[in-house]
C-alpha cells in the first residue's frame, strides 16, 4: 500500500558531559518558550511520564534560579545532566522533533542519560561502523568509561528509549550504523522512541535513588516489577504486565477488554491475525497498544511462525511495530515492522511457558499474523 509517511529529523545531541545530578528534593524548574500550544502540550505529556514513573518533579514557570527552557531550536538536543553554571538550561524541541518519544528522549539526556550505545559495556552488544557516520556526529557514538558511566547492573536495552536506530546518521542509509551482537532481531528494536523502556525507567530511579521512598512498603509487585515512588501502593511493570501488581496481562492502551487475550497454546498449531490503529494517515501522540499472553503448561514452550506483519515500515519502527518477549521481560523484545525483518526468519522459541506479543502504532496501524503451539 502507498502512503506519504511523515518524515521526523534525527536528533542532534548536544553531548556535553556533565556528571551532575539535580538536587535533593528531586523537583526541576521548566519553562516553554513555545507559541505552538500542541508542542506545549508534547512536552507536558513527556514531563508528565517521568514524573509519573520516579520521584523526580518539575514545576512550570517557576523561579528564574536555575531551570530547564523547552525552545524551538535547531534540531533536537540537550545537554547532558545539570550544568549547574547555567541559569537557564536549553533543550531544544526543533522542526521534525515535536514527538512525545523525542521529547522523553531529551529529558532523559537532561536528567543524566547518556546514549544507550555509549554505555562501557556496549561493545558486547553492537558493532559500530564509524566509517558509514557523518563526521559531524561521531561523538554521538562515543563510548563512556567506568568513572562516568553506571548502569547499576541492569542489562543492556536494545529498546531504551536512549538508543539510537540502526542507521542513524549513516551516510549510506542502506547500510548499518550498527549491527546487534547478540541476536540480529534486535535491529528494529534500536530506535525506539514510542516511551521509555521499562529498563530506562528503573535505571532512573537507581539514578536518583527513588527506590528509597518505599523501602518500608509492604505492598508487593510480581514479574519483577517495583514500587512506583509516586506511589508506593502501585507498581512500575515491565512491558506487557499491568494491574497494580504487575500480576496480570496489561491492558490495552485505550481502556478495551477486547484487544489483547490469554490464549492457551496446545501441541497443534493455531493462528492468530490481529491489528491495531486506525485507517487514517496520520501520527498520533496516543500509543495504541495491546498485548497478547501466550501460555504453555509449565515446563513446555512456546513456538511461533510469523506468517506476517507490518503496514508501515519504519527505521527503528518508529510509527509501530509488533514485538515478541520469550525470556527476559524486564528487557525490550524483539520488535519487527518490515518484510525483511520476518522473511527466512525460523521459527521463535520461549525461555518459559510465556511468550508476550505487543502490537503498537502511532501512524494508521500495524498488523501481525502467526501460528503458535507449545513443545517440549
């Protein structure tokens, strides 16, 4: 099908290194020099997500002491942490930037984040082609060393919010930026810029100690969700879990009973043909999202064939995609949008007796068609 895709600018990082943190009480200025109201509200949902998920706080239009300003620069770019010698601390939102994931992605880098693949670690887990990069970028790709980097022993996330897609800034864009070491099925998952990852936020709390303000909670949360600060009788869950436990499979985004079901597998394939969004060619700041349980008798696993997916084939499947989870659910699956993501894929086997699909879109829709049985 043919389709105008919008078009969103790869961010520029202002990527200075600062190792300074907020302060103790966790609660940052913000001002927006911006006469775009629906911008405004972008980055107020962006703001909105982080301060719903840590004990950070930011308050609008407070004093002039020291505060982070949203501006419609050049590009997209932040500075690294708190540079405490700055009055006012810019982050610019420019032309091709207006995107909640974006926005998020900025925030994190004014909260402490470096880039996912400049964590110390990363050589274990991409393969860089400095050659296909514009030198005027380079530094993006910049590894950290153990005295400015902490990743407080969480795995590397392909799926971070913070990392960049497989070909960003690539002179040639057919070619990688960066190859997955570990599983070429992650090379979707690079990219993504639907919301921080379930690791992105977890990280962030570690960061800023967050975990402290429930440390006396008795209230528990499973699948190794963890007490949300702002709330320490609710949860954080890791993709794909939801209730205030974390104890059940997350609803759909919209609120739908319908979208999304625990589907018993048995020794005999079935089939399952689903989608999500709308016909309408245009993005959208709601994530329409819904999961699907696939569930084996302990002990078995669960073996899939994708027949299809797609719609909408994006770098990073930026405009949605579907991801399968079959092992770790702390971390990001694999996330696929595009025919040459599935074709002469084998089939995919669980670690377990659970295998979580989700389907995710923010432009027209995304559909998947798959056989699934459990074995031994």
């Amino acid at each position: 099908m043919a389709c105008k895709i919008p078009y969103f600018l790869n961010p520029y990082e202002k990527s200075v290194n600062f190792t300074n943190f907020w302060g103790s009480n966790k609660q940052l200025l913000s001002k927006k020099s911006f006469s775009d109201s629906t911008t405004a509200q972008k980055i107020r949902k962006a703001i909105k997500f982080w301060q719903d998920n840590t004990c950070i706080t930011f308050k609008e239009n407070g004093p002039d002491n020291h505060f982070l300003n949203f501006y419609k620069g050049s590009g997209c770019w932040s500075y690294i942490g708190n540079v405490s010698s700055f009055t006012q601390q810019d982050i610019s939102i420019g032309a091709g930037c207006e995107q909640v994931g974006i926005i998020e992605h900025e925030i994190g880098h004014a909260l402490g984040f470096f880039h996912t693949q400049s964590r110390v670690d990363r050589d274990s887990f991409v393969k860089i082609d400095t050659s296909n990069i514009d030198s005027e970028m380079l530094d993006n790709f910049d590894k950290e060393s153990p005295s400015t980097n902490d990743n407080f022993g969480l795995e590397y996330d392909y799926g971070s919010v913070m990392h960049y897609s497989e070909n960003a800034f690539a002179l040639d864009e057919n070619k990688p930026v960066m190859t997955s070491l570990t599983s070429k099925l992650y090379q979707k998952t690079m990219g993504n810029r639907v919301e921080p990852s379930f690791t992105d936020v977890l990280m962030m709390n570690k960061l800023y100690q967050c975990q402290d303000k429930c440390a006396s909670s008795t209230f528990k949360c499973n699948n190794q969700g963890f007490n949300n600060p702002s709330n320490c009788n609710k949860c954080v869950c890791p993709g794909g879990f939801g209730g205030e436990n974390c104890g059940y499979r997350k609803l759909a985004s919209n609120g739908s009973t319908t979208c999304g079901e625990n589907l018993q597998a048995s020794t005999e394939w079935k089939s399952l043909d689903r989608t999500v969004g709308n016909d309408r060619y245009e993005v959208t700041d709601e994530v329409s999202t819904c999961h699907w349980f696939l569930i084996a008798p302990v002990g078995k696993h669960i073996e899939i064939k994708v027949d299809y997916l797609g719609r909408i084939c994006s770098s990073g499947c930026f405009y949605g995609g579907t991801e399968f989870k079959l092992g770790n659910f702390t971390k990001t699956g694999y996330r696929m949008c595009c025919k040459a993501d599935y074709e002469n894929l084998p089939t995919m086997t669980s670690q377990n007796h659970l295998a979580i699909i989700s389907l995710y879109t923010i432009y027209y829709n995304q559909q998947f068609q798959i056989k699934y049985r459990y074995i031994d």
